[in-house]
C-alpha cells in the first residue's frame, strides 16, 4: 500500500461513474471510505494502455493519486485522485488502431476502402469498417474450421500462438504508452 502516485491516467465519459460531474483540472476528489479494488473508490491505472479496458468514454487525464493507494497489476484504487491535464483522447485512439492494423496488413489483402481509411482517408471510416467486419468475421470462421480439424490440439502450436499474442499485446502496449507520453509530454 503506497500513499502517493504523481502520474496515472483515467479515462472518463460525460460524468463519473457514480453520476458526479467531472471535476475541474487541479481539483481534488476525496473518497471518504476505505479504497477497495474494483468495488469502491477513485481508480486509475500507471500504464495509459491498462486504462483503456476501463474507458468509458474517450477522454483521457493525467492524474495524481494519494491518500490510500492500493496497487494491483493493472490499475490503482485511491482515496484521493487529482486530474492535472485532459484530452480528447479520440484522434490518439484512432491513431494507434490504424498504427496497429497497418502493422498486421501483411496478414491479409483488405479492400481498396480499407486501406484508404488505414492510410488516413476518414470519409472512407464506414464502409471500411463494415469491409473489415466482414473480412475479419470470414477469417475467424476459417480460423476456428482450421483448429476443429487439428483434433489433436498441438501443444506446440498453441504455445507458440500464445507468445506471439503475448509479445503483440507486449508491443502494442508500449507503442500506445509512448503516444501518451508524447501527447502529455509538458507535464510528464
């Protein structure tokens, strides 16, 4: 149990998750119980990439956390959260997805609509995402048709499928926080 954290980040929606508008940059939120992760308190997470699978909305703060600090591996829970900088994290999300969507391009030949979006074109946005839909839904199926007929489960095969996922989200991970970094970089 810590009792300070300078930078974490927490994504927020139109209000809080308990209703209460989002305070204004600088001003402290207090939690006036005992901190439980997941339950109750003010979360955040150290890595900006960890937050995301908490994000309700697309605004992401810098903030700094004190009080009590209980740690786990993903995120923090505090009784003390302070938002020191915020931004429209939107244009950065759809940044890193189109950065990481190129980075597997190799993997499949997508429609000309697909590649225009990947390559900025945002009018190309819908029709690129119900091709990508469709490409991606008919390559699961092919996917789980190939694992059916592999009926002896190759061990070696999952395992190395496995590190090749954990290595991705290992790389994914750090290219999203390097952004972050960089967005936020006057007050990291």
């Amino acid at each position: 149990m810590g009792n300070f954290v300078k930078a974490a980040w927490h994504f927020v929606g139109n209000r809080l998750r308990d209703g209460a508008p989002i305070p204004k940059d600088g001003e402290k939120l207090i939690y006036p119980g005992q901190p439980i992760l997941c339950e109750r308190g003010l979360h955040a997470s150290l890595q900006a990439f960890d937050a995301l699978q908490y994000a309700p909305g697309n605004t992401l703060c810098l903030v700094e956390c004190g009080g009590t600090v209980l740690h786990s591996d993903d995120k923090l829970v505090c009784t003390e959260r302070t938002i020191l900088a915020r931004m429209d994290a939107e244009p950065l999300l759809r940044q890193f997805a189109r950065s990481q969507a190129l980075a597997v391009l190799h993997l499949w030949e997508p429609p000309q609509v697909v590649l225009d979006y990947l390559m900025g074109d945002d009018a190309a946005r819908y029709a690129a995402r119900y091709a990508a839909r469709d490409a991606a839904w008919a390559a699961a199926w092919a996917a789980a048709w190939a694992a059916a007929g592999d009926a002896a489960g190759d061990a070696a095969g999952a395992a190395a499928r496995a590190a090749a996922r954990d290595a991705a989200w290992a790389a994914a991970k750090k290219d999203f926080n390097a952004l972050v970094a960089e967005a936020f970089e006057d007050w990291l």
